[in-house]
C-alpha cells in the first residue's frame, strides 16, 4: 500500500517531502541542470559542425565520437565508481565535461574549429558521461529508501525529462539568438554548477569500501552479479535491440518520413516533444501506482514502443503520431521507474555501479550499429519495410523476455531484499507473501 501523502505538519521547512533528503534533492537539482545544458548542447555540437561547413556525414562523425567512448569505458566507469568514492567520480567528470565543452565553445567562437579537433572534444565528454553513470545511479540508490524507491525514482525522472525537454527548445531558440558557440559555453556552465552541488553531498554516513582485488576482479563480480540474474540479463539484452531499433527510427527514418510525407521538421519537432511530454505523464502515474509485479508490469509497457515505427511506416497524420509518442512515453516512463525500483530492490549496495554499467553498456551497444546500417537497410528493403522490422523487432524480443520466469514473477517487497551473487530475485508465492525481508540500509 503506498504510504499517505504527507501532509502539511509532515512537511520540513525546506518544502520538499519528508522523504527527500538532503542528497536525494541535491542529486536532483544537479540532474536538472546538466539536461537543461546537455539536451542544447547536442543540438548546438551538430549546428556547430554544419556551420563549420561540415556534411551531414561529418555530423554523424562527431555524434559517433561522444558514443564510442562512452561505449568502451562504461565497465571500467562501474567498476572504478564501485571503488572509489562515487561523489568524487561524479565531480570528476562533471570537470572533464565542463573542460571539454569550455574549450568546444572558445574553439567555435573565436576560430574556425577543425573536425578532428570536434571530435576530440566529444571523445572527452563522452568518456566523461560514460564514468558518471554508473556513479551516478550507484549514487541515487543508496539515498533512497526501500520504502519510497518507487515515488522517489518517479520523481527524479520526471524531472529529468522535463529538464530534457525544457533544454532541448531552449537550445534551439539560443542557437538561432546567438550562436552554437554560445549553447556549448552554458553546457559548460551547467557542468560546474552541478559539480558543486555534487560536491556538496553528505556521505559521512556511507560505508567505506574496502579496498577490493583490483578491477579485473571488481569487473567479474559485477559480472557474476549480471549473469546470474536471468530477469537482469535478460531485459538488458532485450534493450540492446530496443534502443538500437528505435534509436534508428528516431534518429534517421523519423527525420525522412517527417520531410517526405509530413510536412518539414516542425511536425516531427512536436512529435519528439509528445514523447517527452508522454514521459512526464508516466512518472506522475508511477508518483501514485506501486505494482506489485514490477517487471511484469514494466515488460508489458515496452509494447507500446513499437507504435512509433509503425506510425511512421503508415505513415499516420500528424495528430495520430503524437498521439502514438505521448503513449509511447508514458509506457516507457511506466517501465523506468520500475526497472530502477527492481534493481534497488535486488542489488547489493556496494555493486550498484558494477551493475549500472553493464546494463548501460548492453543497452547502448548496438545503437551505433544499427544508425549506422539504417540508410542501407532502407536502400535494400525500402524505408516502410525497414520500420514494419523495427517494429517487429520491438514486439519479439518483448515477447521473448516475459518467457523468463523471473521476468514475470519477480514482486515489490516492502524492504530492500538483497541477494547474494548467486541469488535470484525473489518469486511471488501463490500462498504466501516473499520471505526474507531485510531492515532498509
């Protein structure tokens, strides 16, 4: 049962809930910040470019450059956040990508910047981004209690997408003000402010670690931790094919449909937005909604990702297609908050990041791929077969993930359950509820 709102007497004379800590809403502010100059600044790295003289082709290079590295150092991200403590690997990359923005900008403002030299600078940012990660949601876990994960985890997200949004339109209209230069400057802006406020985290009350047996051996537990768990790798495999299918509907088909068959960018620009705006409406439903059958609950919502794909293949108005990205959204919002909540749920605190990573990497490790062969499946099959496949795709691999018993059985327990490396989550009992609830960390 979800516990009551809390009433005016229950709230601190900070203004925010009783159960949002001090480090919880530094987190989130930090959080707020940096979409609000990240989301500006992948639009203003990609105009940059262009007004660079550059091709559509060199756009692509520099976006595969921020992908790559991100790609390549987000074990070693997870495993060195698991060792060190996680609010210095947060600053510290907050300072590569404050740096490596920083320069960005001079270079676009003050000269003529070279390709190579672009791509460097988004090398740098992404390998920051891939080391803040997994600290990063290690970071979030241990400030959240079992007791509020759900409405916690809601909560952050809903404020990250809105900062998502908010920063890619004011992005838009400071780049047509005032330069691209001047967008990567604020990104950059934004990185130190959330630096300092990261910094400012409480963590006398954190564990410290122990000092391990390297990072090879901190690499293999984690992995222990992932393979062991089919619910773990098996919806981590099913969003490596997810995020590459949609990633490449959305970032190469969607713009095509929207030119050809829409009317312009302006149509596909308010569809984008719907999704985000479809996220929002997710994380407020999951403020007040606690299923007890987390992942079969989330797996169930990852169908409506499909409808995107086949949107566009049809392709629908554009009042249908909005219509179709706020679903879309609010399901994915709904699966969110619930794979986060699964994994407070059944991790060990002190292997969060390990298991952050590898999800991470296995979700996003196909994505480059599948951009990247996008144009010539079109050129094979045709733009609407290659979305009926994206389409498909979604649907299968669904479906196949909820054959996993786990998957399936796996329920909301009152108290952070933790496993041990071998363990598997905790399956609903047809007669009684789970066993072995242990006191919130």
């Amino acid at each position: 049962m979800s516990p009551p709102p809390t009433s005016p007497s229950r709230m601190p004379a900070s203004g925010r809930p009783a159960w949002a800590g001090r480090n919880y809403t530094l987190l989130t502010a930090a959080a707020v910040i940096t979409n609000l100059g990240s989301h500006g600044a992948l639009i203003a790295s990609a105009f940059a470019v262009l007004e660079d003289g550059g091709s559509a082709g060199d756009v692509g290079l520099v976006a595969a450059a921020r992908t790559l590295p991100l790609v390549l150092f987000l074990l070693i991200g997870g495993a060195v956040a698991d060792r060190l403590p996680r609010h210095r690997v947060m600053v510290a990359a907050n300072a590569l990508n404050c740096v490596s923005q920083a320069v960005f900008a001079v270079l676009v403002l003050t000269g003529d910047p070279q390709l190579w030299q672009m791509m460097l600078l988004t090398a740098l940012c992404g390998t920051g981004t891939a080391f803040f990660n997994p600290a990063a949601e290690g970071m979030l876990f241990a400030t959240v209690s079992a007791e509020h994960a759900n409405r916690a985890f809601a909560l952050f997200r809903m404020a990250v997408n809105g900062a998502g949004i908010g920063g890619a339109a004011l992005g838009g209209a400071l780049i047509a003000a005032f330069g691209a230069g001047w967008v990567l400057a604020v990104d950059a802006a934004a990185f130190a402010l959330a630096g300092v406020l990261r910094a400012a985290l409480d963590v006398s009350r954190v564990a410290e670690r122990g000092p391990g047996g390297g990072l090879l051996a901190d690499l293999r537990e984690g992995w222990v931790e992932f393979r062991t768990r089919p619910w773990l790798w098996g919806i981590v495999l099913q969003f490596s094919v997810v995020v590459a299918v949609v990633g490449a509907a959305d970032a190469v088909y969607g713009p095509l449909v929207a030119r050809d068959r829409l009317g312009g960018p302006a149509p596909w620009g308010l569809a984008l937005s719907l999704f985000g705006v479809g996220t929002i409406a997710g994380a407020v439903l999951m403020m007040v909604w606690k299923p007890r059958r987390l992942l079969l609950v989330g797996t169930l919502c990852v169908f409506p990702l499909a409808l995107p794909s086949a949107g566009l293949a049809v392709p629908l108005p554009v009042w249908a297609l909005c219509a179709v990205m706020f679903l879309s959204g609010t399901a994915i919002e709904v699966f969110g908050v619930n794979w986060m909540t699964a994994l407070h749920q059944e991790i060990p605190e002190e292997k969060f990041s390990r298991v952050s990573a590898y999800d991470w990497f296995g979700s996003v490790s196909l994505l480059p791929l599948a951009t990247a062969v996008a144009g010539p499946v079109e050129s094979a099959f045709g733009r609407a077969t290659a979305l009926w496949g994206c389409a498909t795709l979604v649907v299968v691999v669904t479906a196949a993930v909820l054959t996993v018993p786990d998957v399936r059985r796996l329920t909301r327990r009152p108290g952070p359950s933790k496993a041990g490396p071998a363990g598997a989550p905790a399956a609903e009992q047809d007669s009684a509820p789970a066993a072995g609830v242990r006191a919130a960390d």
